[in-house]
C-alpha cells in the first residue's frame, strides 16, 4: 500500500503541536534510551610499574588498606551499586512502557477526536502497559543476554584479581582468557544481529496491541504480517524518519559542542599545566548544560512525539482496508438503465 508521506507528515505536526500534553508521554518513552554501560577495566598502568606487564597486584593492595576495605566488601560494594542502577533503569523502563502505550493511544484519539487529556492517554498507557512491557522484553533479550554475559566474565576476572589469584597481566592472558573473550565477542555479534533483526519484527507489535487490542503474541505475528506486506513504504517512511531525526539531533546538539569544548580545553590545560584560569569556563559550561537540558528534553520530546505520530498514521492506513471495487452500476452512465 502506498503512503501518502506529505500528509502523514503535516498531520502528525498538527497532532503533536495542538496536543502538548502528549509530549510527557514522549519524555517517559526517550527514558527508555538511558541504558546502563558497564565497563570492566582491568587496572593498568605504564609508568613506573614492575617488570612484569602493567598490573601492580601490590599497589592494589595498599588502594584497599588505605581505605580499611577487604576483597569481599569491595565485592558488595560493586555488587550494591550494579544492584542500584540495575534498580534505576528498571523504573525507567517501567516508565517508558506507560509512556509508550499513552503517546501510541493518545495519538490515536487525537487523531479520531481533535484532542486528548492527559487522563486519557495515562489510562490507555496503563491499560496496554503489561503487553508492551513483555513485547519490549522479548525485543530486548539479545541483549540482556550480551550483558549477562559481560557479567559473568569480568565478575570471574575481577574477583580473581582482589583474591590475588593473577600477579600479572601475562596470567590473565594465559588460561585460556583470550579464547573464552574471542567467543564472548562472537556470541555478542550473534546476539546484536538477532537484537536487530527482532526491533526490525517487532517494530508494528506496540502498535498493533494499542490501536488493535490485540495479545502479546497476536501483536508479534501481527507485526510480521504488516511489516511483509508494507516492506517498501516502511523502509521509505524509516529512512527519511532517521535522515530528520540524525539532522535535528545534530542541530540539538550543536549549542552543547559549543558549551562543553571550551569547558574541555580549560579542563585539559588545567590538569597538564595546572593554570587553573580555566575553570570559571568550566563552572560556566556546566551551568549552561544544566539550563540547556530542559530545553533538549522539550524539542527531544517534540520530536517524538511527531515521529510516533508519523507511525501511528502509517500503521493505520495499513490497517484500513480497501476500498472495494466499483461495481457495474456504478460504472454504467446516467440514463442508461435498462428496466
């Protein structure tokens, strides 16, 4: 089927511009682009360390005395912390579920009826909140996997570490390390192809439970059936969608290239020269970003909102079945019937 993209596109700014509210359902749904990083780094230094590799076990060991800590508690320690953001992104991910649900249904009322509350587009968050959450899981479980993985492995390496069980950087390469990282490296390219090829299955399954009602698993197969049949115009639509959305972005993001790289200089000339004229330019910059974030997180939302919108619109004309072919009355002219 095809897209009529000019109206779709001045439709869904008409949408996002005369109803604002939808844009808190949009900031709730960009939650969901915070994602937790953990990063392994193995201690390491090239300066004036022993003759064996660049890992001073010794050095760490008077890190942990000075500070009275001991290898289990510095273990709960990490292990406290990885539990909190673990906690903390999990709310936002919560969040981002209603958020999608509300902005998807209050998308579609505005369109059906001119406008919608913020009640309304919450209840309809809320409603469809548990099928969105199992849709976005299973989208999102390549990649649990990638991170499950990431922390087994550098929890094994790091462990052994604090008990002292490697003296230098030739142990942790010996023992079969470098074998067991190759294949974590290709299990995780296995697993970012898969991540992407479901975002790409899954891509109508929010939509299809919001605007169709459907179930969890009708929504996935839902999704497939839309996304064979309308291939073409979806790949059009998603196309200039990411050429707009990388050409605002870059835009939103120039005032914060101006703000933070004088910031940065100052910062650098201060560490290395140690002048420490710079950093009122830093405390400056760093005021700038913290007026600068509400901004970005408004025209962000904004942003969303239309882009979400665009979808809406696209899915339900994909939906909306076709018009059936004229029949030989109609076709015959005036006057001409026989009786």
């Amino acid at each position: 089927m095809n897209l009529d993209y000019g109206h779709i596109f001045s439709r869904a700014w008409e949408i996002t511009w005369k109803n604002k509210i939808l844009w808190v359902f949009a900031f709730l749904f960009n939650l969901s682009s915070s994602r937790l990083n953990t990063n392994f780094n193995i201690p390491g230094g090239g300066g004036g360390g022993g003759g064996q590799g660049g890992f001073d076990r010794s050095g760490f060991r008077e890190f942990l005395e000075r500070f009275n800590l001991d290898a289990n508690t510095l273990i709960a320690i990490g292990f406290g912390l990885f539990c909190l953001l673990l906690l903390v992104s999990l709310v936002f991910w919560l969040l981002s579920a209603i958020g999608q649900g509300g902005l998807i249904g209050g998308v579609r009322q505005a369109e059906a009826t001119g406008q919608v509350s913020f009640g309304e587009a919450w209840g309809l968050g809320t409603e469809h909140f548990m099928r969105l959450f199992l849709i976005r899981l299973v989208a999102a479980l390549p990649g649990l996997f990638i991170v499950l993985l990431a922390l087994v492995g550098g929890a094994t390496v790091a462990v052994s570490v604090i008990n002292g069980n490697f003296d230098s950087m030739d142990d942790l390469q010996g023992g079969g390390l470098a074998l067991a990282l190759v294949c974590l490296i290709g299990v995780a390219c296995l697993m970012g192809l898969a991540a992407f090829a479901l975002q790409i299955a899954l891509h109508y399954a929010p939509f299809a439970a919001v605007i169709e009602g459907l179930g969890t698993r009708e929504a996935m197969s839902r999704s497939w059936a839309i996304l064979v049949a309308n291939f073409v115009p979806t790949l059009i639509l998603a196309v200039i969608l990411a050429i707009i959305d990388g050409v605002v972005g870059f835009v939103l993001a120039i005032p914060l290239i101006a703000i933070i790289l004088p910031a940065v200089i100052a910062l650098a000339v201060y560490v290395y020269d140690g002048r420490a004229a710079g950093l009122p330019v830093a405390g400056f910059a760093a005021l700038c970003c913290v007026i600068y974030a509400p901004i970005l997180a408004v025209l962000a939302s904004a942003l969303q909102t239309w882009k979400t919108s665009t979808w809406v619109l696209a899915y339900q004309t994909f939906i909306r079945p076709a018009a059936p072919p004229p029949s030989a009355s109609m076709l015959a002219p005036e006057g001409n019937i026989s009786g």
